[in-house]
C-alpha cells in the first residue's frame, strides 16, 4: 500500500496521533501532503461550523462549552482554532488555547491550533486543507474558531456551513458597523457573557438591525464560563441544514479560489520580501508600488 494510502487509512480509523502528524505534514507543505489531499473525498459531508467575532468575545470559552456539552450527546469534535500570526516574527500566537483546556483529554475532542499566515480574516488555503483532512476522520462535526478582525471575518463564509457571529454586551459601537460584512455571513447571533449589564438593551438594538434584513437570524444569549444557553445553542448546531445547491456550489468556489490563490502565490518569500523592503526603505526615492512591480518581475 502506497504510504499517503496508509496514513489516510490510519486518519479514518480514528488514529488521533496519525491525524496529527497528517495535519503537520500538509500545515508544512511535507511529503507526501499534496498525494493526501489528492485522495481525499470532497463530497465527504461531515458539517463545518464556523465561530467569529470581536476579540473579547469569549469564543474560546463558547467553544469549549459546546464541545463540552455535544460530546454528552455521543458526538466526535474537532475543534480547529485559527490564531493570530504575529506580523514581526510570522509565528503564532496560541495564547487563547489554555480556555480548552477542559477538553483536552477528552478522548472524543480534537484540537488543533493554526496561525493564519497573514490571512487578514484567518482563513488561509491551509485553513481549507486541514479542514478537509479533518473531514476524513470522520468526526460527527468540524467547528472552526477564527481570528476577531471585524469586516475582513466574511471569509469564513467560504469554508463553514453555519456561521455563529459572538457578540458581547459592550459591543455596542461594533453593532452599528454591522451593515452588510457579519450580518450577510451570520445563521446566528450569540450574545456571550449575557449575565452581563446592558446585556436586554444591546439584544434589543441587535434585533432590531437584524430585521431589517432578508433572512431570519436567530439571536441566542449564552454565558459560557457558566454553561448558560449553551443547550439551545448546541439545538441550533446539530438540527440539520436545509440543502442548498447554490451555497454548496458557492462553497466550493470559495474554496477553490483560495486554493488557486495560495498556488499562484507559493513562489513568494515573505521573510525576503521584508528584508527587500528594509533595504529599499533607505532609498530617498522609495515608492512602495514600483517596489512591487520590480519584486514581481525579479523576485
């Protein structure tokens, strides 16, 4: 048997140490990493939840209460948390993991942290492999915690089913920036820490801007270090989705394009292109745009 054959067989047979190491092999871009992903079935349809907001929101805690409470139910959870990647070294700052700590020993949860890479909205081709390798262990759901960045979070639209936007009380000034961006790409509004002051006031104001749009979005408060709304929002989660042919179509097309961009721009090193810049930075007559146009054509 082919060896990429033989990990894919390891990673559906629920081997957690395999599917780490599958995880890290295609994180890396490591043979064999394209073979697997090649052999990979895309029709496997094991549903993606997708969970963003402002930082501060308490995702982190969310998730760990819904893991917590769907694993009483008999359910597998991978639990996939984007964090951010520092802009000075290019690492990842996996600060937010310590609040999943509960599940960690669960033998029914997985978790895996991934640094964004300089995806504005956390969502990065490896965002989309990962998420797919993890779809081929067969877990009963796939939920992905993304970076709180604002507008740029659209992105998770293009890789989740559902999307649950968390909201906290204080979050009033981002609520009226809240237009077009989170509100097209929200099935769910969840207002954490919702034992909080102002938590009535800023319910109301949310629903009233969430009725003047096209679609019913449920609003559903929760305290999450409390396990509060936490069983009528796993409810929500696991009560199956209507099929939609445009949106499975529109999915794909997202992905693809992501795909097809992370390709194209596989060539660039970034830690080179820094260092081009310091050194184009002490020219008096440095202007980023032909600084591009001379990288693109001489690398």
């Amino acid at each position: 048997m082919n060896t990429h054959l033989s990990i894919l067989s390891e990673v559906k047979a629920g081997n957690y140490k395999v599917l780490a190491r599958t995880l890290t092999l295609v994180e890396n871009n490591i043979t064999p990493a394209d073979s697997i992903l090649r052999d990979l079935d895309s029709q496997v349809n094991v549903p993606v939840l997708g969970i963003t907001g402002p930082p501060g929101a308490g995702k982190s805690t969310l998730v760990n209460a819904i893991a917590g409470h769907l694993v009483t139910k008999g359910m597998r959870i991978a639990i996939l948390a984007i964090d951010p990647t520092s802009p000075f070294n290019f690492g990842s700052l996996l600060g937010d993991r310590i609040r999943m700590a509960g599940q960690f020993n669960n033998p029914n949860v997985f978790i895996r942290s991934l640094a964004t890479r300089g995806a504005l909205g956390g969502i990065s081709a490896k965002t989309i492999e990962m998420v797919d390798v993890l779809k081929a262990a067969n877990f009963d759901l796939i939920i992905v915690e993304t970076v709180g960045v604002g507008q740029s979070e659209v992105e998770i639209a293009g890789l989740a089913d559902k999307t649950i936007v968390v909201l906290v009380p204080e979050s009033g000034d981002e609520v009226q920036n809240i237009k077009s961006g989170l509100m097209e790409i929200a099935d769910c509004f969840v207002i954490n820490k919702a034992d909080r002051e102002g938590a009535a006031i800023f319910a109301n104001n949310l629903k009233k801007i969430v009725h003047q749009g096209t679609k019913t979005i449920p609003i559903l408060k929760t305290v999450a270090d409390k396990n509060i709304g936490i069983d009528e929002l796993c409810a929500w989660i696991i009560n199956p989705l209507t099929s939609d042919h445009n949106r499975r179509a529109f999915l794909f097309a997202e992905k693809a394009w992501r795909l097809i961009q992370h390709e194209r721009m596989r060539g660039v090193d970034k830690k080179r292109l820094l260092e081009k810049v310091q050194a184009a930075l002490k020219q008096d007559d440095f202007n980023i745009y032909r600084f591009a146009d001379e990288f693109i054509s001489n690398g």
